[in-house]
C-alpha cells in the first residue's frame, strides 16, 4: 500500500476515496477536506472569531487542530457534564492539548455554572441523557458564543455523525429535524451560525489524523450513550459502506444536495416564528421559557438535584 | 401465546402489532389490512377490472387470494421470464392455485412473444438482471392491461419489499424514484393505474398467510436476483426492526405521509414531458423508442440471442 501522492508506504487507506496515504500526506488531505468543506458551504471567512466545541474526543480536537492550522483564530469551549469520572478525564484531555499548542480554552461546567448535571437532568426527566445532552449543549455553545462575540461556532460532526443522524430523521421522516440538517445553519436573531468542518471526513480518519499529530484524545465512548441509537445507525451504516464504499457519502452529500432544499422551507418558517425565552433571551418554540431554561428549572426544584 | 380475537392458541405473533393471531383470525386481519390500504390510498373500487401481476411467488398469490375474497374481479397474469427451471416451477405454482379456485389466468412469454428472455438481457446488457427483468415486467404488465381494458394493475409487493426499495432510493437520494414511489400511481395518458394493496402487511406475513391458506407457491428466491442490492437493504432493515418493531411500516408510512408529497412534484413533471414510443405507443421518456423495445431490438440483434 503506496501513498498516493509520494508512493512511499502508506499508513492509511480511505477505500471511498479509492486512495492510500502517508502520514504528513493523510494530513494534507484531511486539511484539503476541511478546506473544501468550507468552501463549498460558505463556512466562514478567515477574519471571523471561531468558537469550537470541544469535548476531548478525536473529533473535536481533531477539529480543532486543523483549523488553527489553517490559520484561523478558533478558541476552545469545554463544557462539563459532570458525568463521574469520563468528564473529568475528557477536561484533562482538552486542557493537556490546548496548553501543548498554546490556544485559549474556555471551560463552562453545567453542575458550577447552571445548577444541574448531564445524570441529574436524565434522572429528573425520565429519558435518554442524550437528550438532555445535546440540548444543554446547543444552548451554552450558542449563548457563550453570543455573549462573547463570536462570528461562529464549529462543531467536530464528522461524515459517520451525520450519516447517523441523516438516517434516524429518515427512518421516521423527522421533516422538521431534516430542514435543519445541513453543514452549515446560518445566523438568525439569537443564533449565532453555526458550522460542521469535518463534514467530509470519516470517523476512522479522526482517530488516525490524531493518531498522527500526536494528539491525546479521549478514547471511550460516553458511558450514558450506551444503547443510543445512532450507535445502532453508525453499524448498520458501515454494514452497507462495507458492502459499497463510499455509500455513507453519497447518502450525506446527495441528501444536502438534492433532498435538503425540499425540507428546508418548514424549518425556516419555524425560525421566523420563534420568540426569545424570558429567563435567559434565547430563541425558542416552546412557549415563554425556553427548553434548556425549563429543564434548568425542574432540575432544580426536583430531590434528585441535591443528592 | 393466544389469539387477541378469540384468546385460542395463536400461530403467528406480529411484533410491530403487538398482537398474535389464530389461523383463522390472521386471516381476517390479513383481509382488514388490505381493505384499509385500498381505502386509504383509494387504490380501486369493487366495480373495477383489476389485472393481479402474478409470479407464483408468496405475495402474489396471497395478493390474488385477498382480492378474490374481498370481491374483486381480479384476473391473473403470469410474465414468463425463461428463467431455467425457475420459470417453469414458478408458472405451474399459478397454474394450480388459478385453477383450484376456478381464477382466470392471462399468460405472456417472454421469450416467445418477445424474442427474449431476461438472462439473454442481462447478457446483452452486460448488466444485472434485475433491472431488465423490472423494465419487462413494467412495460408488459401496463400494455397488457392497457390493450385489455382493465383499469388498474395490482402488484404483490410487500411492507418489507417497499422499505427496501425506499432505502435504496434514499441511501441514494434518487428523487426522480422518490417522487413516484407510492402505492397507487395513478392513470395517465398510455399508463394504467398501478397499486400495492400488500403495503400494510410484511414478509413473514404473507408466507404465514399461503401457509395457513394451503396455497403451495414457488418458495425460491430467483436464482438470478443473487447478490441483489435489494437483499442486502432487506437484512439491514430487518436488524433495526429487530431493535425496534415498527421501523419499518414508520419509515414506509411516514414518508408517504410527510415526504413523498415533497418529491412528488418532480415526477409529474417527468410523467407530463412523456412522448409515445414509435413502435409499441407506450409512453417513454427516453427519445422515440421506449426502453422496453429499445432492449428488445438490442437482444435481436446480439449474437446470444441466437444460442
């Protein structure tokens, strides 16, 4: 297996793209892809203050790495979760990365800052963490930015995420979650735009560019993610890029292409109908209180916040 | 296990129901779910002329059996296909059930009739089978029932065959497909009203319905769907069915509630641009022959024709 571009030994092979790479090569690559990525959805510009996500996973760091390569001036959000031990050492993680390449890091912890954590709003709710998660997480990755003047929020979703995610808003034609499926999810009164650079690259990529770039990440999946669906997605999706490579990016890029402009139109309406939460400013749907504000609100009040 | 109507020993449970049935029973239920999905998507009223496409295979027969019980004045026609061995089995399957209960059975060879057969389209083709085979079926079906004055052409495809073939058409996003998968396309100018009256029920279903019917059909794959994509799609649904009992009739129901209005424009589009096809006057959008007579020409004149 031969690089394809200096036909040294390859370390990697990306059998959708039909080619094989070198380390210091692979790592062109996954710029040139993040570059295309952002070209092709009008990402951002160079002059604009990124805010990434950061989490201590592959992908985020990963993320991270590629864009301050690529010169752009992308600080860092970890948000703590409070879920025993995988959080802490998931922080460690992040900080040992941003204080090796000198970046600005930002830490928010939901338990210090909002009251409440990830196994408490998922005992008080009754329902998957991952809910409670993902909501916490849109919401604080989107006021932070807001309060603080960023011009985006980027997000470590790779090609593997979003073919996960695409395929459970299809297997239950979840139109308004598809509407607003896209790379990029512009700026609108109280968004701040929010964008997906690792679009076109895969979850096995990830873990190889950190691999490569020396980059410590965390290697366990969320113990609370157990059992979630898009674990059962991601394998029924690599059964079928098995069997047809290149399957899961013709399902992600076709849908953006081709099917995205269809479902878009309700998702705008539900935009443009939004009010703006009375207890923290933030746009909602869901009546004077928005949903994070709500779920604040029961963690709060319910006996299992104070064990 | 006990039946949910009369609490007797059940034989067949239905997950995605959450319901078992006796013989007797399922058989209703059977009959229920066919007249739910003709009324629904107002596949045909009882005065109608109605042309089952029959393969000898399970679902066909069942489909020619439901009918007939629910007084239908439906007729049968077999498409011989010169498949070795296969065809042959296949039609006396339809031969006996037609004529243990008295059914009036149409026969069209392909071979004789049409001086080919499907493994001499694939061979000329240099392409899979299933895609000649489908156009022969398509094309000859309508004309059959066109030239004879019926109004409606009933299919015996099945919840779990159009699931696969929404996968597919999504995994891919082919909208054109997108737009005319539906269980009932309606008459237009050279086309005869196709429907699938078998939406509502699965696989296993139908197998379970001929079994308890004493209907002995042809219970091979065909030898020359191997390796078929469609197959593969069938395994993945079937595991995520497993997971969760009813993805299925969600994915397939919901995308004809919630998305296929979306698509459907495209195809309407499409279906209006049609021309007539010089040699048969069936409708076409691919120049001045038809796809169907395109592939007959092409087989004529290819040397295998001939062995």
């Amino acid at each position: 297996m031969k690089c394809r571009v200096c036909r040294g030994p390859a370390v990697i092979d990306i059998r959708r793209h039909n080619a094989a790479f070198c380390g210091d090569h692979f790592v062109t690559h996954c710029r040139e892809q993040v570059k295309r990525a952002v070209h092709e959805h009008k990402m951002m510009d160079p002059a604009e203050r990124v805010l990434v996500a950061v989490s201590g996973g592959k992908d985020s760091l990963a993320l991270w790495d590629l864009l301050t390569d690529l010169e752009y001036a992308a600080e860092g959000l970890y948000l703590g979760l409070g879920i025993d031990g995988y959080s802490d050492e998931s922080l460690q993680h992040t900080r040992a990365y941003a204080s090796s390449r000198g970046l600005k890091l930002h830490e928010v912890d939901l338990g210090q800052d909002d009251g409440f954590t990830i196994p408490v709003a998922a005992s008080v709710t009754h329902r998957a963490p991952c809910g409670a998660c993902g909501l916490s997480k849109r919401h604080l990755f989107n006021s932070f930015a807001r309060d603080h003047g960023y011009d985006v929020v980027a997000t470590g979703h790779n090609l593997d995420d979003e073919a996960a995610v695409l395929l459970g808003n299809v297997l239950r034609w979840e139109t308004g979650y598809l509407g607003r499926q896209h790379p990029v999810l512009p700026t609108a009164l109280g968004f701040v735009r929010k964008v997906k650079p690792l679009i076109r690259l895969g979850e096995r990529e990830m873990a190889a560019y950190c691999v490569i770039r020396g980059i410590d990440y965390q290697v366990e999946e969320c113990p609370m993610a157990e059992g979630n669906r898009h674990l059962g997605y991601k394998e029924v999706l690599n059964a079928l890029e098995d069997r047809s490579p290149g399957a899961k990016a013709a399902f992600v890029f076709g849908f953006i292409d081709r099917a995205h402009p269809l479902f878009s139109t309700s998702a705008d309406e539900e935009r443009a109908a939004l009010g703006a939460c009375e207890s923290c400013g933030s746009p909602t749907t869901t009546g004077s209180l928005c949903a994070f504000c709500r779920l604040q609100e029961r963690a709060a009040s319910a006996p299992e916040a104070a064990e």
